[in-house]
C-alpha cells in the first residue's frame, strides 16, 4: 500500500478503478442525466430512448426514476443487469486503474462550467442520520421509504454509476483547482457533448503520486481545521438517497465478511464527484414555498411560536423584496406575498439558524394541524404568480450563502428538505462512468 492510500484512508477516500467506454462508442448517446430528474416528463426519457436507439448507453444501466410505479419494476431491474453484464462481457470499457478523474461542465452561455474530482468515499465514515458527526454527512433529512426500492436496483448490479456530487468547503481552493490549472499535462480520459441541451463534458486521468500527494495535503489541512467533535468535511450535494441506498447494501454485505475482506471489498465504496462549494460554476439556488388554503393572520400567530420577535414590512414589488430579504443583517429575513401584496419578516431568536429551518417548522405545524397544504417551487417569479392568488401565500427564502453552508448544517444537524438545488435538471450530473461493485 502507498503512502498515499494509507492518508486517504483516514481521510474516507479510496483510488478507484473507472471504467469508461473505449474509443469509437457515441459518448453523447451514451451519457444520461441523473435518473432523478425528469420525473414527471416521460416524454423527455422518451425522447432520450429514441436518440439513443440500440447503441451502447447508460440509458440501459439506471431506473429512471419516472417508472418506479410501474406495474412490474422487476423486469426493468433484471434488464439493467442484463445490460450490464453484456458490456463487461463485449469488452466495452477501458478501464483506467487507482484513478481519480479531474472533471469539468460546461452547461450554457451562463455557465462558465464547473469542476470536480471523481473519487471513492468510504461508507464507513457516511451516516444519514439527522445527528450524524461522520466525515461525510446528508445536508437534508434521508427519507427512510425512499431507500428499499433503490436497493432492489443497486443488490445484484455487477456496476455502479455516479450521478452522485458530494461538497467540500475549500475556500482556499487547494484541492481541485490546482488540477484544473495543470490539466494539460494530464491524460485526457473522454471529451463530448450531452443530450438534451446537457452541455459538454471532459474529464482528464488523475493517477500520479505527486497529485496524489497534493490532494492529500489539502484535505488533510481542510480535516485539522475541523472540530473534532463535529467533523463534517464532506456534504452531499446531490443524490443523497443513492448514497444512502450505497450504504444500506454495504451494511447487508459485510454481515459475511471477515474483517480482512471488509476492507477493500468494492461494495464498501461509493464513486462520487467531488465539488468545491467555493467553485464560481457551481450555482445555489433556494427552493420556495407556497402555502395553499392559509390566511395571513393565521400564518403570522405560527411565526410568533417560532422567533422571539417579528416585524413584517410592506414592500412594494418582488425586485425590491428580493433585495431586501438578501441584505445583509442581524436578524433573520424571509420574504412573503399574498392577494394583498409583497413583505418582508424579519425575525429575532428565531428556531432556526437558517430562514428555511424555521419555516420548516412553521409548515410542519400547520401540516399537522391540516390548516395548509404546501408545495415546493423553483424560482421567485412563480412563487409570487401562485402565491397571489387568493387563499395562498408565497414564502420567497434568501439565496443560499456558500459561505455559511457547512456552518448551517453543523448547527442544525441537517437542512429541510429541499432547501436548495443545484442548478436546473439539465444542470444535473451526467452518467458516464463505471465501477464494478461485486467481488
């Protein structure tokens, strides 16, 4: 074992041997979005069906999350694995061994893309659990339901594909950036355009012990600056449920292993991509709430169970609210609407260190009570559209603050769920490589 790999073990990483198409396969039928996108469009899973036709693609390794409720979900499972074993078999891969990948996407004109590190994080160090103090950790609460149809998927998969992006908080930008800054001294593993309007992507073979090295260094620095108590240096940022799912299987299998075979058994690890929250590609955006069937008066008696002090202020129209509820200030702002208008709450002591925890609350109250039904809504000027209708209401969360992340979820342990996205479903990771989870 290299010194390497002894650091990166207590650092919950693990080289990887990445498998991706060889030479001549159409990476740009190949590639498919995350399958937890699209799930109320069949037809975009459709569309991508009929420009893959019968060439290779991962298209035919995933459960498009659109057909879980499917008559009969088996026959789809045991096709998957079918594909599977018919592209191990037919040679298809190259595989580019104890590896990690620089990887960066390009996703439109307003994105000048992002970059990534795609590595193996040990589910030994993962826990979903709200009160987790694990090195890697779910951001937003793990709904327990969402995990065993998942695991009929991954069980008897012989590969595992990523669509996976895990959070680091490099603020010095010393862990993938210097890679992205020698890129052309690395080999470069594939280069493509995505479907859909997904964009580009390129990925470059990071495999020397010098780099190695390097990135063992910065996240070691990153891991000394952490309270021993409360580590949190990986976060999830997307596909969190896949990781869970990960993590439920390994738990299942090394039931019956010896201890020497839990250590390097392929099931114990998870490929993932790695992003700097730091990276100026990388974009937040909050997720809204309207609240259907609710009157203000009833809305304000739950805040004032939920903060020492409020004040609601009158704002004239969405731009200026916007504004406001992202100045900077010493109390907690969120901004609200209705068939009367626009305002914003500011709140003092409130039951959360972030606006969207302590709605939360407000929301859970008023679900249990049956006094609201609520949905969660992408973009400001649609919450305003259906939350000044009569009878609803809008609650419009200030933007996500990159640099208070990590510091939210240490004090609240995890965020509500859909607090944040990010990007748009086109935005989302791209299938494209492979691992083999089965010894």
């Amino acid at each position: 074992m290299s010194n390497s790999d002894e650091r990166f073990k207590t650092l919950a990483l693990k080289k990887a041997d990445i498998m991706v198409p060889k030479k001549g396969t159409d990476l740009s039928k190949w590639a498919v979005v995350a399958c937890d996108q699209y799930t109320s469009e069949p037809e975009y899973w459709e569309r991508a069906s009929s420009f893959v036709g019968e060439d290779p693609s991962t298209l035919r390794l995933i459960f498009p999350e659109c057909y879980l409720e499917e008559a009969n979900p088996e026959k789809r499972i045991d096709q998957i694995n079918a594909h599977m074993a018919k592209y191990i078999e037919e040679n298809l891969f190259d595989t580019y061994k104890d590896s990690f990948f620089l990887v960066h996407r390009t996703t439109g004109a307003k994105n000048q893309g992002r970059w990534g590190l795609l590595v193996t994080l040990d589910l030994e160090q993962y826990n979903y659990a709200k009160d987790s103090r694990s090195l890697i950790r779910a951001t937003e609460g793990t709904i327990l339901s969402r995990i065993p149809p998942r695991k009929e998927i991954r069980k008897n998969a012989p590969l595992e594909l990523p669509h996976i992006m895990v959070l680091i908080s490099d603020d010095k930008r010393s862990v993938i950036e210097p890679l992205a800054q020698k890129r052309e001294s690395l080999k470069m593993a594939y280069d493509t355009d995505l479907m859909e309007g997904g964009g580009h992507l390129s990925a470059w073979v990071v495999d020397s012990e010098k780099d190695f090295s390097a990135i063992a260094d910065a996240l070691e620095e990153m891991k000394a600056n952490l309270d021993v108590k409360n580590p949190l240096l990986y976060a999830m940022g997307d596909g969190n449920h896949s990781l869970a799912t990960a993590k439920s299987c390994w738990e299942d299998i090394k039931k019956n292993l010896s201890d020497a075979e839990k250590e390097n058994h392929p099931a114990r690890f998870a490929l993932v991509e790695l992003e700097n929250i730091y990276d100026s590609g990388l974009e937040f955006e909050p997720i809204h709430r309207v609240l259907f069937g609710l009157s203000f008066d009833t809305f304000k008696t739950e805040i004032e169970k939920c903060a020492r002090s409020y004040t609601v202020e009158a704002v004239k129209d969405l731009a200026t609210l916007h504004v406001l509820v992202n100045a900077k200030s010493d109390t907690q702002k969120f901004g609200f609407c209705n068939a009367d208008g626009f305002y914003l709450f500011s709140l003092t002591d409130p039951a959360a260190s972030i606006a969207a925890g302590t709605l939360q609350v407000v929301i859970d109250n008023l679900l249990s009570e049956g006094k609201a039904t609520v949905d969660y809504i992408h973009g400001e000027k649609v919450v305003a559209s259906l939350g000044r209708k009569e009878g609803n209401c809008g609650l419009i969360l200030p933007d996500v603050a990159k640099e208070t992340f990590f510091d939210s979820i240490i004090k609240d342990n995890a965020l509500p769920r859909k607090t944040f996205s990010m990007g748009e479903a086109h935005e989302k990771r791209f299938y494209m490589e492979a691992r083999k989870i089965q010894k």
